[in-house]
C-alpha cells in the first residue's frame, strides 16, 4: 500500500504527538521557584595591532567587544547581549543587539528572542556559538520546551543568522529572511530505549509558491544498556528543484556503537550523508556529525561517507587513546584519512610525559592544493616544581604537498611564573617557505596572561602566527598570517 506525502506527515504527526495524547493523567510534583533577584554578566574585550613591513596591514586595528547581562527573577530570566567590531577601516563594522526573554519551571520552557537549538546529532538542525572558531548560528524567534514523565517535545519557529569571521573581519554569510520552523519529540516510556522523532521546515524568499519550502525530518533511537550504548538517527530532505519543478530528495543516516568501563573504551561511527544540505551556498542550518577529530568535513552533508574508531585505555600510571577516522565522497574524488595516537605516562607525580602522533591525508579538500599529507609525532612533557609548573613540547610535522615535501617543527614552553602570572614561548618553524604562509619559515610568539581575580584576567601576545587553515565543527576556513600584538580581557560580574 502507498502512503502519499500528505498521509505520510499525517502520520508522522500523529506518532510525534501521539504519547502526549494517550498519556495517563498523574499530578506534577511541586517545584518551589528560586528566591530573589541574580544579577550576573560577563565582557570580553580583545585589540589586535598589526605591526611588520606589509604597508597593506602595518598600524591596521582590530577592536571587538562582547558583554553579555543576565537577570534572573524566580522562574523569569532576561538576558541581553551586545557585540561591537570596529576595525580601523570603518567601513566594515559589526554591530549586533540581541537578547531573549524566557520562562523556566522543570517541565516547562519559553524562549522569545535569541537561542541555539540542537535537533538529535545535527543531521536536521544544528545552531550553536563557538566562541574559539569565531562563528555564531544564532536563531531569533520562538522555542518552548516540555516535559512530562518522560517524554519532550520542543518546537520552534524563528529565523536564522550566521556569524562567520574570516580574513581577518566579520561578516553575515546567510540571507537573513530564511525562516525555519521545527518540531522534535523524545519518549523514554521503555526502559533503556528512547524513541525521538524530528521535523525541520525551510522557507525562502526565493521560493515561487508556498509548496517550495525545503523539508528535512527523520526518527531516532537511542539504547542504553549498562555500559553499552547504541544510537541510530535518520534524515530524508525534500526540496524543490527550481526552474524545472518536482521534488528533490536526499537522505543521511548517522549511528554509533560505545561500550566504556574502568580500564577500556570504544567509540564506533558510521555516517552516509547524501543531499542532505540544509541552507545555501557556503553555509548550513544543520551540521551533520564529521568522525575527523581535527574538525574538517567534505561539505556538510552535501556528499559524505566514512567511520570512525576511538579506543581509550587507563592501566594503572598508562593512558592510551587512539582514533582512526575516514571520510570521503562516495565517487572518492575527495577524502581525508586521520590518525591519532597518545600515551600518558605517570612515573612520578613530578614528571608526566605525553607521547602524541599525528597522521592527516586530505584529498581535493583545500583549495589550491590537491593533495596533502602529514606525519607528526610530539612529547608533551610537564615539570611539578613546588608552587611552579613548568610544560615543555615539541613535535615535527613530515608534509607532502604536491611535489613539495618540508618538515614544520614546533617548540614551546610555559611556566607558572607567580599564582597570578603564566608566561609562555613558543617557536615554530618550516625547512622550505610555502605559499600558504606567505613564504615565510620562522615564527617566535610571546604570551602572558594576568589572573587578577577569579573573575578579571588579562591576555597578551606578542609575535607572529603562521595562520593556514582552521576547521571547527566541520566548518573550515583559512587564517592569513599575523604579526604584532593581541591582548584580551576579560571581566565576570
């Protein structure tokens, strides 16, 4: 028998909403709401000053401010938020006022205004803030949230907004008019299994009729047996193709298989993305799960396939972890292999060596180079000296690029200086100047931080970054070379 595509959300409606509508009445607990008003918030400050002989960057700024406020009163929290990036060419300035009010008991939330929102693993909808990688997936509209004797719903309607910084500025990569909507429920009604469902509605501006949204949606399972957990998420998108009409549909499926005990661990991961790609050119709404541990992925979900393996083990004064990732498309014109390996040893509470190895092999993965590979083994090795900590490391990377072979060797050493004082030195340096660092093989790089208070720090860095590209998340991008000076501070309140 077939099911067409309206019976088929019918359904999925139905069996989404169906273990709130046949649940047996039973009285909530009472819940006594918190006492009093909390004040808190937090600002961190950071000024970049090129220095060097490029005429095109020497005396360039770079100032950005964050401060964030938080009230909470009982079960009503107000949080507002302010971001200023002012660079010296005032041209190109960032300026974003955002904030939400919400609603909070132990069953119930509502959320207007900013949030982030996690759909399962990521396959369907994935916005979050990565303060390090410098990228913002903020939505803005409406999220509430349920539960009840376990089982929870969450919905929401809003409109997305990416933040990306690159080259040295910031910038919004979306169109900000997309709006999504979305439904995902949970049911936790049979012990050691739960049973999730989600639902993800893309309308754009674009769209010539209000039968082209882009719909993505799928069901979930999550075992959970002592120490053995199975978890196994599916995505089935439908879009409309433009100009020609018809539906286009894409598909992903996500699972992994962990069992952990006191001396051993294993993580198995299995992904096979196919046009499952939520939102446009160069950026996404979902970010399905990449097994690379260094963060890279093909191009999110758009044609992907792979596993992984992480093993651990602690043995007495040993620990031992290693992964091996492989990630490709599914012609394998593009692909990346990683391997990682480290060793912890304990001899005495003194001295605690660390052995690490790296392998990365990408294929047609950065632009500019088809082929790249690196080999990197390292010893991290940390000196307990009295009130003193010092931290050596040092580690050789073997690059094949092309036909261009070189080593990159890195040495560093930090130290707490005084209880508020950390300072720490670091060298790197190439044996063969390459393009994507501008030619240049060494760099030295000076660092300080100031622990003030628990709640007042202060980072200074002075010296120069080869920079190269960056991946987080799946998200990658590519870091120009920096010389000069970095400080940021940083105040809670």
């Amino acid at each position: 028998m077939k099911i067409g595509l309206k019976n088929s959300h019918l359904l999925f409606a139905f069996f989404s909403l169906a273990p709130f509508l046949f649940a047996q009445e039973e009285s909530l607990p009472v819940v006594e709401p918190p006492v009093g008003l909390n004040i808190s918030g937090s600002t961190k400050t950071e000024y970049w000053f090129w220095l060097g002989k490029d005429s095109l960057t020497r005396k360039t700024e770079h100032f950005e401010t964050n401060t964030s406020l938080i009230i909470n009163y009982e079960n009503f929290n107000l949080m507002g938020n302010l971001f200023l990036y002012e660079p010296s060419r005032p041209k190109n300035p960032l300026r974003l006022l955002g904030g939400s009010f919400a609603y909070r008991t132990p069953s119930i939330e509502l959320t207007l205004g900013d949030f982030y929102s996690l759909f399962g693993r990521g396959l369907c909808l994935r916005s979050y803030y990565d303060e390090n990688f410098r990228y913002d997936k903020r939505l803005f509209g409406f999220l509430a949230w349920g539960e009840f004797k376990g089982q929870e719903i969450r919905i929401l309607s809003a409109r997305p907004q990416n933040i990306i910084f690159r080259e040295n500025t910031y910038s919004l990569e979306n169109d900000t008019t997309d709006l999504l909507r979305g439904v995902e429920f949970s049911s936790s009604l049979i012990p050691y299994l739960e049973l999730s469902g989600r639902y993800v509605r893309l309308n754009k501006e674009k769209d010539l009729t209000p039968q082209a949204f882009t719909e993505i949606f799928g069901p979930g399972l999550l075992l959970n047996y002592k120490s053995l957990e199975f978890y196994y998420e599916y995505a089935h998108k439908l879009q409309t193709r433009e100009i020609v009409g018809g539906r286009k549909k894409g598909k992903g499926h996500y699972l992994t298989l962990s069992f952990s005990s006191a001396l051993f661990g294993i993580l198995l991961e299995y992904e096979d993305y196919d046009s499952i790609d939520l939102g446009g050119t160069g950026f996404r709404y979902n970010d399905p799960p990449t097994p690379i541990k260094k963060g890279i992925s093909i191009n999110r979900g758009t044609d992907e396939r792979g596993f992984g393996i992480n093993l651990h083990s602690s043995l007495s004064s040993l620990r031992l972890e290693g992964n091996y990732a492989w990630f490709y498309t599914h012609k394998k014109d593009k692909g990346i292999r990683e391997i990682l390996g480290k060793a912890e040893v304990d001899f005495f509470n003194q001295f605690t060596p660390v052995f690490t190895f790296e392998h990365l092999k990408t294929t047609g993965i950065e632009e500019g180079s088809v082929f790249r590979q690196e080999w990197k083994p390292g010893v991290e090795v940390s000196f307990n000296l009295g009130e003193k900590n010092f931290k050596l490391e040092g580690n050789v990377n073997f690059v094949r690029e092309g036909n261009t072979s070189y080593q990159e060797r890195q040495y560093s050493l930090s130290s707490d200086v005084l209880p508020i004082l950390s300072l720490s030195f670091s060298s790197e340096e190439a044996t063969k100047g390459v393009k994507r660092y501008d030619y240049q093989k060494r760099w030295l790089i000076a660092e300080g931080t100031l622990t003030l208070t628990d709640n007042l720090s202060l980072r200074l860095r002075l010296g120069q970054e080869k920079g190269g590209l960056v991946c987080s998340g799946g998200v990658c991008r590519y870091e120009p070379p920096f010389f000069g000076i970095k400080s940021v501070l940083l105040m809670r309140f």
